[in-house]
C-alpha cells in the first residue's frame, strides 16, 4: 500500500480501483478541484504522497526546482516521488493501473524521484541530477 497523491486529470474509476487495490489515496478533485498545479504539488509535498499525474510538463518543472533547491538546501526535505504516464495510442488505464503496482512496490525508491511510464518503454526516472 502506498500513499498517494492522484492529479485531477486521472478522476472517476481509476482513483476507485486504486482504492480498491488498498492504496492510501487523496483525489486533487475532491481536496482543492481546480487549483493550479502549483498547489497541489505543495499539497502532495505536505502530506508526504507520492503524486501520479498525466501531466508531464507541469511536474516536471516542479520537480526541477525543488531537487534543485533541495541540493542548494534552501528546503530540506525531497517531495514523495512524481509518477506519470505518457498517453499513446496504446495507453489504457488498466495498464497504467498494472504498471503503478509495480512501481509501488518500493516507495522508498521514489523519495525526491520523478519517473514516466511509455505504455510499451515500461518505466524511465527523469534524467535531472543538479548534484552532479
């Protein structure tokens, strides 16, 4: 079971069959529906989830700067993990559901990371590392 942080642009049944699949979930919709990215962002930070998006551009700018000035220590602590899927023609939520369960299994592994799902180039974490 993770805990997780699901953008508003996965609603409906995908949250209920995460639900479903005993994961600790909170739905942007039903906590801030129609806040900026920005917000929710900062939201899945504080509560400390893991935050799975289809939006890619938004995220991934979030997660720039903030393991940007994490390594600058001007915040100290890493956001929960980013997870987004990359809608194809072959992308299903069924799929993407699959997918997330076994990218789940270890949490941990997600502290401070971004990574992106190709329905058929699996998993890829974000190549950005100011540290180096």
């Amino acid at each position: 079971m993770a805990r997780l942080y699901i953008d508003e642009n996965l609603a409906g049944q995908f949250v209920d069959d995460l639900r479903e699949r005993k994961h600790d979930v909170i739905f942007a919709g039903e906590v801030g529906e129609g806040r900026t990215d920005a917000w929710h962002f900062r939201e899945a930070y504080l509560a400390e989830r893991i935050l799975v998006t289809l939006d890619r551009t938004d995220y991934q700018y979030f997660h720039k700067l903030w393991t940007t000035l994490n390594v600058m220590r001007i915040v100290e602590q890493s956001h929960a993990g980013i997870l987004v899927a990359i809608q194809t023609k072959r992308f299903s939520h069924s799929d993407w559901l699959e997918a997330l369960d076994s990218k789940l299994a270890d949490p941990v592994e997600l502290h401070g990371r971004m990574s992106r799902w190709h329905p058929t180039q699996g998993w890829h974490e974000d190549d950005w590392k100011p540290e180096e």
